[in-house]
C-alpha cells in the first residue's frame, strides 16, 4: 500500500489536485481508504494499491 497526501490552504484547488492524481492513476491504482482533515489547511491522505 502507498499513501498520498495532498494540502491547500484552498478548497477549490485541493478539489483540483484531488481529481488530477484520481484522474492520472484512474487505471493504475485502487484506492483503499480517503481521510479529509481541516487544520487552517485542508488536509487528504489517500490509501492506495498499485493494480
């Protein structure tokens, strides 16, 4: 398993990095679990497998 977190101060452009690495792995991952945390920066780790 793998994890990738991603942060911005900005929920419009975490929404955008989240949808990019989703949308540039589409085939290659499958994603096990997505935590959303908010601390002045918003916060998301994504669990994965590499198919």
């Amino acid at each position: 398993m793998k994890v990738k977190i991603i942060y911005s101060f900005s929920y419009d452009k975490l929404e955008e990095r989240i949808n990019s690495f989703l949308g540039k792995n589409e085939d290659k991952i499958e994603v096990i679990d997505i935590k959303w945390k908010t601390f002045i920066e918003h916060y998301v780790m994504i669990v994965y497998k590499i198919k």
